[in-house]
C-alpha cells in the first residue's frame, strides 16, 4: 500500500532551497573550474610571473633604470642580457621596472571601471524608470564619444602623472561594461526570489548586492578582465603618444623613447620588443583566462568542447 492509500493525498514536497544560497556555491564552483581548465591556468601563470618580476624589480634591477651612462646602442650580451638603449639605459631593467607601473596601472583602471560599471548596472536595473533612464543616457553619451579623441584631449589637458593616466582611462572605459552589466542585471531583477526579497522588505542596496550581484559573477570577471586589458594598452598608447609622464618608467615609455630615438631606423630590435612583447603576452594571458571563463559560463561553448569528433570511414 502506498503512501497516497495511507495518508489520502500524497505528502507534500520538500520546499526548494532559496536561490540565494546557491551564490557561494556557484562561485566556489566556478573557482574549480578553473583551476582545472589549461587555458586559465596557463593565464593564471603567466599572469603570476609577471607580477613577480614587477615586485622583485628593485632586487633583480637595483637602482634607477632610467640613469644615462655611456654604453649605448649594445647588442644583448651577458653583461646586458636584452642589451643596452641609445642613452646606455640598460633594457633589462627598464622591462622589469615598467611592469610595475603598467601593471599597477592596467589593474587599477580595471577594478576602478568595473566598479562603476556594477553601481551603474544594478542601480539602473533594479530602480527602472527615472533611474533608468538617466543613467542610460549618461552612458549612451559616454558611449558615442569618440574613444581616442576624448583620451588626448583628456591627457592633454591635464596634468601629467600616472594619477591622471587613471583617471583618463576610468572614465573613458566604464560605460560599456556598464551597458552589460545592466542588460545582466536586468534580467535577473525579474526572478521571484528577487521579488520575494523586495517583499520581505530588503533594503535595495543589500538586494542589488546580496541577491542580484552574486547571480552575475561570471560576466563581472569578464568584464574585469576586459577593463584590465584596455587599462595596460590605452596607457601604452597614451605614452606612445607622447601624452604620459615620460619621467616614469613604464612599457609605453619605453616604447615612447625607443621611438624617439629612432631604434626602428637604426635596427636596434633589443629596445623596442621586449616592452612591447610584454604589453602582448600580459594582453595574452587576460584573454586566455577571460576565454576560460566564457567557454565554462557559456553552455553552448561547452557543448561545442565536449562535442566528440566523427571519424570518417
């Protein structure tokens, strides 16, 4: 006899658990993954030495890189393994101590954008109406601006200094990761268990960033890590512009000097690649992550991984 013939109705099921809860778990979840997709480790990694190498500059390079000796123009030897600039700079070193400020700066603008662009997001999401509007204008202005034009007259305008490269960058890179995370946000602040919240009687700011937020994770780590690449590149091409302090040491410094030098002309290669090839792998290993992270969110991209190749014959 059955549990129906017993009690005269079926028992009731259990209540599914709150979608809140499964934030912490998806999250942990998306960590594993991680770690265990080639892709994003081999990112991971690349990412990890250079930020060593930033780090460990005063020790591995002591002194200041930009002080002008007489040995210029030296091919890379063992006395200078990536050989020595026109002025007699050593590019070793000018390498080592430019990750640290394109770095630095690639991951500040990165964070900083990414901020607004979740306040910006959630705060256009969940209000609507007036909110909506007015921050979708301000971002659709921001948006039809040109890019670049606005980045020069910006650094041009302004005082020198890595502060100013910063805060050039942010508020020239905010408003399309903006743009995405309010579509995201948009379509979770219709789920019942955010409905659920505004009737319990949350308070909005803990609903956007307790129940809306943890819901998006994967497309604020890609948008981080799209902020962080344009952050290292824009400055590169602000000082190869000429537009930074070229007193600080910087990848897109060097690749200013080397310019002005004309190390392209005279076929001195050593001075120019190796701050450019670093801006390339850093750029490389962000994309390898943000890849990773795409092709794990994405169940299209897994279905097309997982999908078993057709032998012929």
């Amino acid at each position: 006899m059955t549990a129906v013939d017993i009690a005269g109705k079926a028992p009731a099921a259990a209540p599914p658990a709150p979608p809140t809860a499964q934030g912490p778990a998806r999250r942990r979840g998306l960590a594993r993954q991680l770690l265990g997709s080639r892709k994003a480790l081999s990112g991971l990694c690349l990412l990890v030495v250079f930020a060593l190498l930033a780090l460990l500059a005063p020790v591995l390079a002591p002194g200041d890189p930009s002080l002008i000796n007489s040995t210029g123009s030296q091919a890379p030897s063992g006395a200078n393994w990536l050989g020595t600039t026109t002025k007699g700079q050593d590019v070793l070193a000018l390498t080592l101590w430019g990750a640290r400020s394109s770095m630095f700066v690639g991951f500040t603008v990165g964070l900083a954008a990414t901020g607004i662009a979740i306040l910006v997001g959630l705060a256009a999401a969940y209000f609507g109406r007036l909110v909506d509007d007015a921050l979708t204008l301000i971002t659709n202005v921001f948006l039809l601006l040109p890019g670049l034009p606005l980045l020069v007259i910006l650094a041009a305008f302004l005082p020198p200094g890595t502060s100013t490269v910063v805060l050039v960058l942010v508020i020239t890179g905010w408003a399309g990761s903006a743009r995405v995370l309010r579509a995201q946000a948009g379509s979770i602040r219709g789920k019942d268990f955010v409905a659920a919240a505004v009737v319990t009687g949350e308070r909005p700011l803990r609903i956007m960033f307790r129940e809306i937020l943890p819901n998006m994770a994967s497309v604020v780590m890609t948008t981080l890590l799209g902020c962080v690449v344009f952050g290292i590149t824009s400055q590169a091409a602000l000082e190869f512009l000429g537009l930074g302090d070229s007193s600080v040491v910087s990848w897109g410094t060097n690749l200013y000097w080397a310019s002005n030098d004309g190390a392209l002309m005279t076929g001195t290669w050593w001075v120019f690649v190796p701050s450019g090839l670093c801006i390339a792998l850093v750029a490389f290993a962000l994309a390898l992550v943000n890849y990773a992270v795409d092709e794990i969110t994405n169940p299209r991209l897994r279905s097309v991984r997982r999908r078993p190749v057709k032998r012929r014959g």
